[in-house]
C-alpha cells in the first residue's frame, strides 16, 4: 500500500490553489510583480552614484525610518550586523549615509541618510514613478480606479501574513 505524501507549497496540481485561490489568480499575480520588478531594476538603472541591489535596499530601508540602529538595519535586509557595518561602510564612502552614536546609549551607532543619500533616493522614487506612470496611462479610468482598491486591499493583506511587520528577508549577508 503506498502513502500520499503532502505536496510542498506551490507545488498544487493545476487548476487546484490552497487557500480557496485559484492557481490562474496567483499565477496573475506573479507575472504582474515579475514584470513590475523588471520596471524597478531598469528605474534603477543609470543612479548617480551607481550603487549595488543591496545598498540601494539599505538606502530603501533608512529612509523609510529616518533612521536606523545597525540592529534594526540587519533586521531590515534580513542580515547578519557584521555584514550590515560592512555595508555601511561603503554606503558611508560613498556619501548616502551618515553613522553617529544614539543619544540615549553613545554606544549604539544611527544611520541616516546624508543629502546625498537622500537625493539619490528621490531620484530612485521618480525614475519608479514615471515607469508606473507610462504603464497607467495605458489603463481607461476605471481600471485604474479598480487597480488602485485591489492594490490597496493586496497590500493590506501582505502586510498582515510578512512575519516580522511586513519586512523581506533574503539574503544573510549583506
């Protein structure tokens, strides 16, 4: 007698979804944000200063906190701290990041964004925004209407499954 065993996630029969979704509405999803991350990784291509992946993620995370311990960044990224103060080193060479001792505990370093950094990024939200936009300007009205409260309420959702508040983790090292 042979015994079933459990399919890995994602490894569904087609036709078949877990959670009651249709394979054909995940597999929407997926070439959308496949193609949507294509759109990113041109937009970021050509930023002055040229900088990797992972120090562009950095740059993401520190300005969406204002500022950050090397903790709180290594969490951020999903990496160890020895590879974060690594990082940072060359985010701090390269003049998008300044590091100064807390306040309240002078042995904790912050990081924060220098003008540069801050600039760069601006121009990082531009170059994304105008690629969303030649993309938008394709869709009637109502679609975009109806895009915008599927986004919103998909956002929500992915916000309330990410473990740890919604951070990606990837790589240990960074």
């Amino acid at each position: 007698m042979s015994q079933r065993r459990p399919r890995p996630p994602g490894d569904e029969p087609a036709g078949e979804g877990t959670g009651g979704v249709p394979d054909d509405v995940a597999a929407a999803v997926e070439r959308v944000l496949s193609t949507t991350a294509l759109l990113w990784s041109r937009a970021e291509q050509g930023l002055e200063p040229a900088i990797s992946p992972i120090q562009l993620r950095a740059v993401e995370a520190i300005s969406r906190a204002g500022q950050l311990n090397l903790g709180g960044l290594a969490e951020e990224l999903g990496a160890i701290p020895s590879s974060t103060s690594r990082l940072c080193d060359r985010l701090e060479a390269a003049g998008l990041i300044m590091r100064e001792p807390a306040r309240a505990d002078r042995r904790e370093i912050i990081v924060r964004l220098s003008d540069q950094g801050e600039q760069l990024h601006a121009q990082l939200v531009r170059r994304r925004r105008a690629a969303v936009r030649d993309v938008l300007v394709l869709l009637s009205p109502g679609s975009r209407a109806r895009l915008i409260d599927a986004l919103t309420e998909f956002g929500q959702a992915s916000e309330r499954r990410a473990p740890g508040g919604g951070r990606a983790v990837d790589s240990r090292t960074a």
